[in-house]
C-alpha cells in the first residue's frame, strides 16, 4: 500500500506549489539523464530538463521524489524511454497528473530487442530498453527531440535546426569510430553485470554476456558458467555500472584475474561516455588476441 499513499502525498505536494518559483519556466521532463543531452543539444536552455531518475539511480526500480513530481506536474512535454521498469508503475500515474503536456515515448520508434534476446525481467513486455547507448538509435532519438522542441516553440525552429544537423554530425562521427575500432571483431564476446549494452552488441556485431541473468542474482550454476566463458574465451575485462550492486562480477573477476571497469551508460554527457564505453570495449576486445 506504501505506493498509493506516496502518490496522494505527492499530489497533495503538487496542489501546494501551483504558485511556485517554477511557474516561468518551460519544462520538459525526461525519464533518464541521457535524454537531458539530446533536449539540450538541440534547444539549447529553451527548456528547463527535468530527470525523473537522477544518476546513479537504478532506472528499474527507482520512486521519484516530491520535487520531480511538482515539476512533472508544471512540463510542457515528457520525454519516456517506454520500456524501463520504473515506468511500469509511475507512467500512468505521470500522464493522469498532466494532462495537457506532450508525450512521446522514444521507444515506440527504436527496433527493439525482444524476448529471448532481452535480459531485464523488471522492463516492459520483455524488450531490452537500453536503446540509448547505440549511435545508431541516438540517431532516430536526435531527430524525435528535434520534432517535439520545435513543435512546442515553433519561432525558434531555425536554431533547432542547425543545433540538430550539428549534433548528427556528432553521432554520425561516434558511429564512425564505433565501426572502425570495432571492425575485425565480428562477433567476440564481452562482459558487462547490467545487460545495458545490447543495442551497443547487435549494431556492431559484437556479443554482449551479462553476468546478471534475467534481472536477478544468477545461480551458483550460471555464476560458474560465466567463469568458464571467461577463461575460455580469455576476456580481460568485466564491465560494471555503480547503479547495481556488482559483487557477483567482483567474484568472477577474483576468480579469473580479469579486471572490473566502470563505465556510465546513464551519464547525461552522453557524447563522452558514449566515446568512452566504445573505446573501452575495443580495447578489452583486442586484449583477449593476446
């Protein structure tokens, strides 16, 4: 019952603040930080960004808090990834307390991995939603943002414009380095403890292998196979994120030798984390040649 009764607490909050220091400003609400870059990039300060979960949060669980939910209550628009956890319970709930606010779910314009091949039990109707860490997905992300901003304040179109050819030019330039340094890897495997990175794998035909099996702890079992595949395959490297609790991939690197390295597919600068978690992959890549 404690959801309900935080929801009516919220609302009651909401009603409280109607004449807040908020009441000037333009607001989009995001579900995730990533998707603050791309309003940004694009509407420059326009719009104020609220993020529904701040980083080092974990998306598929998370409850906002007061604050978030005043702002979502005074947004022009809310931009949702539509697949994440969190958003099975609070969506509904969002759209009910705002009627009047643009919605779009960038979701719904992504080729979605699906059934077998997603891996997270808490997202939405079995789809992998971690669409956003893939150039090539950022690329239809980009071009959604740039129709909504553009939609709410049509005056300032011609800048949106141009801030939009820039930022693809920018995507296009890390999809270019995503082929080059992954090129001649077709098909290797890496590890990572969070499954963020399928979209990542299925662009560039690498192989993603998560160490957390379907959103839960793995098994003795499972936990041996991965250290088999490790030391099978000679990978150096288990990617980990601080969102999760990462001891299980802790165990398996103390059992093989290879390393943990922390990567950040939830940072709001997309751009370089995206360079860094490529340029990461690559090189534990060619380090398994060794």
């Amino acid at each position: 019952m404690r959801k309900p009764v935080l929801f009516i607490l919220f609302i009651v909050l909401i009603s409280c603040n109607r004449s807040g220091s908020i009441k000037n400003e333009k607001i989009i609400s995001v579900s995730i930080p990533p998707f603050r870059y791309f309003v940004e990039a694009i509407a420059d300060s326009d719009f104020t960004v609220n993020i529904l979960v701040p980083a080092g949060s974990n998306p598929h669980i998370y409850e906002p808090v007061p604050e978030q939910i005043t702002r979502l209550s005074k947004s022009v628009a809310y931009i949702s990834d539509g697949y994440l956890g969190f958003e099975i319970t609070w969506l509904d709930r969002f759209y009910e307390m705002n009627k009047t606010m643009k919605r779009i779910s960038l979701g719904d314009k992504i080729d979605l991995i699906k059934s077998q091949e997603a891996h997270d039990s808490h997202d939405i109707e079995g789809a992998d939603p971690h669409f956003w860490v893939s150039p090539k997905c950022a690329l239809i992300i980009a071009s959604e943002i740039r129709s909504l901003v553009t939609e709410l304040n049509p005056a300032n179109k011609e800048k949106y414009d141009l801030n939009y050819t820039r930022l693809i030019r920018l995507i296009n330039s890390i999809d270019s380095t995503a082929r080059e340094r992954f090129s001649g890897h077709s098909g290797q495997p890496f590890m990572i403890f969070h499954p963020t990175l399928g979209y990542l794998a299925r662009d560039y035909d690498l192989t993603q292998v998560a160490v957390e099996n379907e959103g839960k702890e793995p098994t003795p079992a499972y936990l041996r196979g991965l250290i088999d595949i490790v030391r099978d395959r000679n990978i150096k490297v288990i990617f980990v994120q601080r969102e999760y609790d990462i001891k299980n991939a802790g165990a398996i690197a103390s059992e093989t030798g290879a390393m943990l390295e922390m990567i950040d597919p939830l940072s709001e600068k997309w751009d370089i984390a995206e360079i860094q978690i490529i340029e990461a992959i690559a090189k534990s890549l060619t380090a398994m040649r060794k």
